[in-house]
C-alpha cells in the first residue's frame, strides 16, 4: 500500500512538472512569435514611409507596392487585434487606429504631417515591443536581465524623444529660431547616438549610420541647407532606422537568453513584395 501510494505521488508531481513545463513553454512560445509580428509591422511601418515619402517628393508611387505593403500590415496588426489578452486589447486597438489613419490619410498630409503620422505609429510599436520584452523577463524570472534591459531601453527612449523634437523642429523651420533649434536637436541627437554605441557599436559603425552621424555633425555645426526640408527629413528617416536597427538587435539578444534566437526578418524590396 505504501509503495503504490509513493508511485501514485511520483507520478503525480512529474505529471505536474510536465503541466508546468509545457504551460511555461507555451507562454514563451506566444512572447516569441508576438515580438516577431511586431518586428514586423515595424519594418513594413518603414517601407510604407519611405513609399509615401517618395511619392510626395517626387510624385511617383508603385501602388502595386504599396498596396501590397498596406494589406500586409492590416493583416498583421488585425491578427495581433484578435489574439491579444484581453487586459491588452485596447493597447492594440489603438495601433489598428493608427495604421489604418496612416494608410487612409497619407495622401491627404503634408510631407511633414506624413512623417510625423508614421513616427507615431513606429514608436506606438516600440512602445507594444517594450511591455512584452519586460512581461517576458517578468515570468522568466530574469532579474539578471531586468536592470541591463531597462538601461538600453532608456537610452532607446531617449534617442525617440530627441528625434521626435527634431522632426517638430523640421515642420516649423518657417517660424522663427527654428534653425536654432535644428541645429541644437541634430547635437542632442548625435550625443544620444554615441550613447547606442555602447549597447550597439556593430550598427552604429555600419558605413550608412556612419554617413548619417557625419550629416548630423554637419546639421548641427550649421553646415547645411536649413531651407531643404525634404534633405532634414531624409536624414531624420536614416536617424529612425539606425535606432530601430540597435532596439532590434538587442531584442535579438535578450530572446535568444530567454528562450531562442529571432528569426530575421525578410528585407522588404519591390521585388519581393510584387512576388
């Protein structure tokens, strides 16, 4: 009798660990793949701009393309709508909100207002990016990851805010002291930027951050045409990429410690996206 009872017990706690083990496992498991969907709508949020971007300074659009690239983001972001917990959902609703604007109203915006929508929905991400990473590290039990996480994330947010000021500064260069603040903003850009390079030096160092820090440097010393907006805001778009590309690589890093390495995103070219 006391021996079937200590099976019966055994059994029952490896039963236990198992039903942990699996649930722990499944948790991971929905982290991964919602960081993946978000990297994703993050790339294509990109494409979309560079798309309207060009389209608005050059007047010429692939709407092949771009149509392409709007119904993958509508079905990305819809799929995250529809499996988001339900404490979640809103935070999601409103990422729907804003990239259906971003697709319906792009034409109807300034260059600068363009620029500007995008920017909100890019950082709407990142933001969505940030509480499933710190969720993520929460049920792993990751302390040890926790503070080193939180420092780059700041350095993260910080390098965002001054971007966010620069593109203001850019939509109201035709008011005074606006080159000023240009000026004073591509600095505290370029300052933030040293920054990434302690979290990241592999992208900062790459040859296009390069150009992008070395046009920065010149912004900020008053070596530039202040009138050229749509030049500022190229600059600010290579500027975005360059801190999306060290915020994605450190998501790299830290899903590989908690449960496997990300899988890398397709490039996003014409060719692949008429395929």
């Amino acid at each position: 009798m006391i021996v079937a009872i200590s099976i019966f017990v055994s059994i029952s706690i490896i039963a236990l660990l198992l039903f942990y083990s699996k649930q722990h496992n499944s948790g991971f498991e929905r982290k991964y793949q919602l960081v993946m969907d978000l990297r994703t709508v993050l790339s294509l949020c990109r494409q979309h701009r560079s798309l309207t971007h060009h389209a608005k300074v050059h007047h010429r659009l692939d709407e092949e393309v771009l149509t392409r690239v709007e119904s993958q983001l509508m079905d990305i972001v819809q799929h995250l709508v529809t499996i988001a917990k339900f404490e979640n959902k809103p935070l999601y609703r409103v990422l729907e909100i804003k990239v259906k604007a971003m697709i319906n109203q792009w034409s109807e915006q300034s260059i600068a207002k363009n620029q500007m929508m995008h920017g909100k929905v890019i950082r709407h991400c990142m933001y969505l990016l940030d509480d499933v990473v710190l969720a993520w590290l929460a049920q792993a039990g990751r302390d040890d990851l926790y503070e080193e996480y939180h420092q780059n994330w700041q350095a993260i947010l910080d390098s965002m805010e001054s971007l966010t000021q620069l593109r203001i500064s850019i939509q109201e260069s035709d008011i005074g002291h606006s080159e000023e603040r240009i000026r004073y903003y591509c600095g505290s850009i370029l300052n933030k930027m040293n920054r990434l390079s302690v979290i990241n030096r592999k992208v900062i160092n790459t040859p296009q951050c390069v150009i992008a820090l070395n046009r920065l440097n010149e912004v900020s010393e008053g070596y530039a045409d202040f009138s050229n907006t749509n030049n500022l805001y190229s600059l600010s778009s290579e500027v975005s990429l360059a801190i999306s590309d060290v915020y994605d690589d450190m998501l790299k890093t830290f899903a590989e410690d908690l449960y496997q390495p990300l899988d890398d995103l397709p490039p996003v070219t014409a060719e692949s996206l008429r395929a």
